[in-house]
C-alpha cells in the first residue's frame, strides 16, 4: 500500500512539473525572450489541454509562455501560407512546380520541406478544389 501511494505521488508530481513548466517554454526554448509576433497555434493548442485536464497549471502554461515568449512565432513568420500566394507556385496547366512551392514555404514558414524526395506521395485535388483557386484542371 505505501507503495503504491508513492507511485501515485510521484506520477503526479511529474505531471503537475511538465504543466507548471509551460509547454512552449519546454519544447521550444530557443524562441524565448521574443516580445511580440504571431501566436503558435500549436503551443496554445498544447497548453489549453493543459486547461482541459489541470485548469490551473493550464492557466499557468499560458501565462509562463506569453511571459516569456515561447507562444510567439520565431523571426515573424507564419503558421500558414496564405492561399492568394500559392498560385504563384501553380502553372495555367494547374500543375504544381515543387521548385516554386517549396521556394513559397520557406519563405513564409521558414520550414524547409523536402518536396524533391522520391517518397513523397502526392494526391491530386478535385475539379472543385481547382474552381475555388480559379483554375481549370488538366486533362
């Protein structure tokens, strides 16, 4: 019996560590010190699962991040590409060039995607996808 009280003292011990902490400050730390820029969409959704299972250290994640800059994006960039600017990476044909794509990312994310490897499994899109960009799909 004593145990397993110590067990379940030292699981929730570590648990309430790893939210106390924050979870942009732990996965993240090189982001610290920002004062301002986008907010991760990632990082707050991880903290608010924080708030969904211990409401206070979740409430105390958010604050930890947003003090010390951990919930911002690195250098102003995005977590998304704006879709107006993704057309630039498709022809007339509404094929994509891998070159220009992956030229679009990095410069928006600053993530660099390995479109040019041999297993990356590419999905064509529907006519109706194409119609909503504006373009007609080749036959």
């Amino acid at each position: 019996m004593r145990m397993q009280s110590r067990v379940i003292g030292g699981v929730l011990t570590v648990t309430l560590f790893t939210q106390l902490t924050a979870c942009g400050t732990l996965f993240f730390p090189d982001r610290r010190g920002q004062i301002e820029g986008r907010v991760d969409p990632v990082v707050v959704a991880l903290d608010a699962i924080g708030i969904l299972f211990y409401v206070i250290p979740g409430l105390i994640a958010f604050g930890v991040d947003f003090a010390t800059g951990a919930i911002y994006l690195p250098n102003g960039y995005n977590a998304q590409v704006d879709p107006q600017t993704l057309k630039n990476a498709v022809d007339a044909d509404g094929k994509v060039d891998n070159a220009k794509l992956k030229a679009l990312i990095e410069q928006h994310t600053g993530h660099n995607l390995p479109l040019d490897d041999p297993r990356l499994i590419q999905h064509r899109g529907s006519a109706e996808q194409l119609a909503a960009y504006g373009l007609r799909p080749a036959a």
